[in-house]
C-alpha cells in the first residue's frame, strides 16, 4: 500500500460521468481504449488544486461489434462511485495506477465502503497488498490509513 500511494499523483473518490472507447496504437498494436470523464467527489490525498473533472483512460472497452477485454484492468462503472488512485501521462490523461489494484467501488449509503475491483487478477504477497488493507473498509477509515502514508 505505501507505494501505491507514494506512486500515486491523485487519490480520488470520483463517480464515472459518460465513457466512449476508440481505437488507439499503442506501442506496435492498434488496442481499443475507453476514455472515461469522471467527475471528482472528493480529494483523499494529493493533487493540489485538482480540477472538478478529469479524462481517465482504461485498457478495452467496444467499438462498433469488437470488443477488447483487458483482464486485471479496473472498471469504472457509470454513475457509480471508486476510489481511484490516478497517475498523469504525458499527454494529460489520467490512468488508474495498479489497475484493478488501484480502484475500490464504494458501496452504501449510511456507511460507505470500499469494495475490490471486480476484474481482479490474482495477487503476490496478498497479505500485504493495498487490497487486503482497505477492501471492506469504511470510506472514512481508508482515506485516514491512506493519507497517513502521504510523506509530509
């Protein structure tokens, strides 16, 4: 978990507002990519003057009748709340650091919690793993756990 936060630019609970997926070549191949503006709830850590919205660009998504299933990649669902630990690219958009192991949709409503990705592959050392630390935390809890791991 440490360095998750430490190698993270932005730690977020955003909700996903509309996504659209398009070809994209990256490195030798032509991938399908879904870019996915989400609007900012809340700043857990990092990320001074964050903007209200930001582009986050995932692995797969559908174009037309093909599909391209990434697995391990997180999904941000429409209308639903995560936590997202975001890196920046060069190019200005934002990508969930760690995949699936950098997004906790947040369930609830009287008592908000965070949740695993649901495309979570299977992970090394599980039992030190961000994932074991804040899946099924309170969202209060984990955002003091994270931001106790933010260098001062």
């Amino acid at each position: 978990m440490p360095a998750l936060v430490q190698r993270s630019r932005r730690i977020v609970v955003v909700t996903a507002l509309d996504a659209e997926s398009h070809f994209e070549d990256l490195g030798r191949k032509r991938r399908i990519v879904t870019d996915t503006r989400v609007r900012v709830e809340e700043k857990l850590a990092k990320g001074e003057g964050i903007e209200r919205e930001l582009m986050v660009r995932t692995l797969g998504g559908s174009v037309g009748t093909l599909g391209e299933r990434v697995h391990g990649q997180a999904q941000l669902l429409l209308g639903e709340p995560c936590v997202a630990f975001l890196l920046q690219g060069p190019d200005g958009l934002h990508y969930v650091n760690g995949m699936a192991q950098g997004h906790y949709p947040v369930r609830g409503t009287a008592v908000q919690k965070l949740m695993s990705s649901p495309d979570l592959p299977e992970i090394l050392d599980f039992d030190s793993s961000a994932v074991k630390a804040l899946a099924g935390s309170e969202l209060g809890a984990a955002a003091t756990r994270i931001r106790a791991l933010v260098a001062p």
